[in-house]
C-alpha cells in the first residue's frame, strides 16, 4: 500500500508529471501516425523543465513554507526546557563507513541543529525520533544516537523513540516522552508548519526550531518589495538542479498539509 501511494504521488508531481511527458512525446514520435502530438509532448516536457530549473520557482514556494517560524537563534530562557525532539528524515546503517555517512543531508542537518541548541541549554536531553525504514533494519533514531555519541553526547542524554514512521506517528510517540511540557522541536524548516500543527492539535507545547533553512536565506522575511523582485529577478539567471528537487519537497510537503488536514491530524 506504502508503495502505490509513493507511485501515485510522484506520478503527479513536477518530476512526475516532466517524465511523463517526455516518455509519451517520444513513443509517439517513433510511432509516426502520431508524431504532431508527440512532438507537442515533447516541447511541453521541454518547457516544464526549464520552468522549474531556469526559474526561482522553487525559492518562491519553499520559502512560504519556511517563513511561517523563525531560526530559533537563542532558545528562550523565560522558560524550563528540557527535551530537544529531532525528528527524523533518512538514514541507512553501513558498517564500511563513518557514521556521519550513514545519515541522509537533511537528517544530518536536523540533528546538527538540535547538537547546536542542546550544548545551549545545559542540562537538557536529545530525543530522537524515527523508526525502521525496512523490516530488520536498525531504527534512524538509533544511527542518530550513534552520529550524537561521536559527537560527544553521553548516553545519559538521548533519549530515543524508535518506533514511528511518519511526522504524525513522531509526534505521538513523542508525546509519551514529553507529556505536557514544553520542548524543542526540530525539524527542517519546510516541514516545521505541518510538524507543529500535528504536536499542537495532540496538546503538546512545542517551541519551534527550523533546520536546514534554505530558501530564507536569499528571502529573508523583512525585505521589501523592490528587494524581492530584485532577488526574484535574479533568480533567472542561472539555471540550478537543486530546484527541481526542493520543488519536489515542495509538493509533498504541501500534498501532506492538505492530507492531514482531511485526516484531522491538524
């Protein structure tokens, strides 16, 4: 079931729906009756994909995701804060390689994030969210509690939930580490809106803490609009790979919004 979800949601995305096009633009040229359409096909896979690498497109749509919460530079002191909850993204353990390896770029930039904030609050622990990806293998909480010790963390301080595999699912388990009292919450700062939804509706007290900021730092949330349209100008000049897979995130983080709305998760 996991799977033809996963099928039909990339189906429909940007790099679901470019890769369509393409394929039936050229299977109809080489069958020949059909070549106008296919070629009609063709161009328009073309234009899809200059549209979402030649232009800020993805900037533009990240950065409404990333905007709603603030890097969380200093954490509040008005408050007792005891637990930093990272929630996980990707990771696969392989014993050939260093484990800073083993995590997936967003991963590794959550739980450096949620490093960064814990040596900040002394006398505070590192939860650490996410179960098995696959049947046998070693829950991502668990790497990132091995990432954590070799970066000087005792064991006395991660805490670990090392059964869930979703945001929804995190933040449940989660709340049976944290009951009540207010936490940070750390995840990547396009995922943070939907992340704090989810722990509010459950009654949770999260603080929120934005990690692997990308689109906020050339759209930073106080400039004006001659600013924007300069940096939104700008953004056509080069084209980037990287778009088309922050686009990517961008839909599925905004297909999940709208999911858990209808499951009313948040």
């Amino acid at each position: 079931m996991n799977a033809l979800k996963s099928f039909v949601e990339f189906i429909f995305s940007p790099l679901g729906v470019m890769t369509l096009l393409l394929c039936a633009g050229f299977i109809l040229s080489v069958l020949g009756r059909t070549s106008r359409w296919g070629r009609r096909l063709v161009l328009t896979g073309v234009f899809f994909f200059f549209l979402f690498t030649f232009t800020p497109l993805a900037e533009v749509l990240i950065r409404s995701l990333e905007r709603h919460y603030p890097p969380l530079l200093t954490p509040p002191v008005s408050i007792s804060i005891k637990r930093i909850v990272v929630l996980s993204g990707y990771a696969e353990e392989y014993f050939t390689v260093p484990v800073t390896s083993n995590l997936h770029e967003e991963t590794l930039y959550r739980l450096a994030e949620g490093i960064r904030l814990y040596k900040s609050l002394p006398g505070s622990n590192l939860v650490l969210s996410g179960g098995s990806l696959r049947r046998g293998d070693k829950p991502v909480a668990s790497i990132m509690a091995d990432f954590a010790r070799e970066m000087g963390i005792p064991d006395k301080d991660i805490l670990l939930e090392g059964k869930s595999l979703n945001t929804y699912e995190n933040l449940l388990e989660v709340k049976k580490i944290v009951g009540s009292d207010p936490f940070i919450l750390v995840t990547s700062a396009y995922a943070l809106r939907r992340a704090m939804a989810v722990a509010l509706k459950l009654g949770m007290h999260p603080i929120g803490a934005p990690a692997h900021i990308w689109a906020l730092q050339h759209y930073p949330p106080k400039m004006d609009r001659t600013e924007w349209f300069l940096v939104v100008l700008d953004g056509f000049s080069y084209p980037s790979p990287a778009r088309l897979a922050y686009l990517q995130l961008a839909y599925h983080e905004y297909l999940g919004y709208a999911w858990y709305k209808l499951l009313g998760r948040i």
